[in-house]
C-alpha cells in the first residue's frame, strides 16, 4: 500500500523511540501508544517490562491493514538491564528510523553495547530477531514477525 511503510517508521519514531504519550489501555495490564495522521492508525500495545510480549497495529480509514507481533526479553540482567536495554535501543532505532526504514537489517554501536536487527522479507511479511550484545555476549533477544492483513 502507497504510504504504509512511511506511516510505520513515523508511527514508531513518535511512540517508543520518540517517548510518545501513552493511552488508556486497551486490555487489562496493557501499555499502550497511539499515532494518527492522514486517515492512518497505529497502536502499540505491549505487556510487561523486562520481559514483555506485544502487537503492533496499522489500520487505514478504520480498516487493519498491517501488524506485527514481539516478545523480547532479557538475557543476562548481570549485563544489561531494563532501563539500558532501552537506552541502546530507542538510540539505535532512531538513528534506523533517520533512514526511512524499519527493515533491512541494522547495527548500531552504543556505548560498550551492539546493537544487531537481522530480518528477511519485506513490510508485506516478515520474520527478525533484534539483539543486544555486550562484550560479545547476548544480552537481549526481542523476536518478531509480521505483515499485511488481508480481508
């Protein structure tokens, strides 16, 4: 779809990476974050902390076109915990997002910290791992899949 994939690194820039407001949540224990524009949605609604599972949504004109389902998880908490895990990643995304993509392929160095996403496929369907490597240990591990939603 034209504009989808534009839509998904300015949803995802605005909400985790870029601190955006969380909303009421959609279910109960959920954390949820909210973008709109143009005739687009898109919600992020993720359980947990440390360890946590979630769904990324898109819909367009009320419809739901695309999504994307995740759980990551801490590895080695004598390494890296919650709050640093998140440091390496919103830097590490927001400098992917600066590209225009969310797909492809990535490594980012922050700090004594590697960030590495590996993913094959296209926005229209998915399938990836995001790690963290500190001294050249796996510290977290977020795996992910998805893609378009067909009536």
């Amino acid at each position: 779809m034209d504009g989808l994939e534009s839509f998904i690194v300015a949803a995802k820039a605005a909400t985790y990476v870029g601190n955006g407001a969380s909303q009421a949540p959609s279910r109960a224990g959920a954390h949820d974050l909210g973008y709109e524009r143009d005739g687009w949605r898109y919600l992020d609604s993720y359980f947990g902390g440390t360890d946590f599972l979630g769904q990324e949504i898109v819909w367009r004109s009320g419809e739901p076109v695309w999504a994307m389902n995740y759980y990551g998880r801490i590895l080695q908490p004598d390494l890296l915990d919650a709050a640093g895990a998140g440091r390496v990643i919103k830097t590490a995304l927001s400098a992917l997002y600066a590209q225009g993509r969310f797909l492809g392929g990535f490594e980012w160095d922050v700090g004594a910290a590697r960030y590495v996403d590996a993913n094959s496929g296209m926005a229209a369907s998915f399938l990836g791992i995001e790690r963290i490597f500190v001294g050249g240990s796996e510290a977290y591990r977020l795996d992910y899949h998805g893609g378009l939603i067909k009536p």
